[in-house]
C-alpha cells in the first residue's frame, strides 16, 4: 500500500507541475506578444528596427521576465522527464519551437551597452541586474 501511495503522490505532483509549466508557456505568450507589438508600432513609427537602447524599461522587463520563464520551464520539464518519462520533453520541445524569443533578447555585449552611452545610475543598476557590462 506505500508503493501505490508513492505513486499517487508521484501522479499529483506531475499534474500541478505540468499545470505550471502550461501557466507559464502562456505567461510567455502574453510577454512575447507585448514585445511583438512594441516592436511593430516601433518599426512603423521610425522605419527601422529598434536598438537596445530605444527599448524602454518596460520591454526590457518583459524580456527579463522571458528569460526567467525559460530557465523555470526548462526546470519544470527536466522534472517531469525524470519523474514520467520522455513523453513530457515534448511539451517544452514543442513550445521552445514555436516560441523563440532570441530574437527578441537585448544582446548582453550589444554595442550599446560597451560604450555605456549616457545612462542614470538607477538604469545602471537596473541593467547591471541583467548581468550587463555597465
């Protein structure tokens, strides 16, 4: 009666674990969405592509919060994979492919960010947060 009550156990947390981790491919969704549309109104209204220092601390927020999703998606797969088998690498797989946000991350050695351009010490601090050069 232990054995069955371990798997039972093993069972519950699996569900809330994949609960999670869909909670958190959706939270992405929303973020990368919000990025997405700044990023577009952006091109329309200056006809370019925006640099890292056009983005404003809110996107930069949004990509922060991005990269934290990943690294806990990925920790929640890992998880599930060891705990149930490889039928749930294809959740995170699936997602990872369908969301890239590389192209959406402000390069940590951008040029930008090397010259150091004129910035407050409260955006210092701020981007020091992000493992910057500043």
């Amino acid at each position: 009666m232990v054995h069955g009550s371990a798997k039972e156990q093993q069972h519950i947390i699996g569900v809330f674990t994949k609960q999670e981790l869909k909670k958190c491919q959706a939270m992405k969704r929303q973020y990368l969405q919000q990025i997405q549309a700044w990023q577009s109104q952006f091109e329309k209204k200056y006809q370019r592509k925006p640099k890292p220092v056009d983005r404003p601390g809110g996107i930069v927020r949004l990509q922060g919060r991005c990269q934290a999703l990943n690294e806990r998606m990925q920790e929640l797969n890992d998880r599930l994979t060891v705990a149930h088998g490889s039928i749930y690498e294809m959740i995170s797989d699936k997602e990872a492919r369908t969301s890239d946000t590389s192209s959406h991350i402000i390069p940590a050695q951008s040029d930008s960010f090397e010259s150091g351009g004129k910035r407050s010490p409260a955006q210092k601090a701020f981007l020091n947060r992000f493992g910057s050069s500043q």
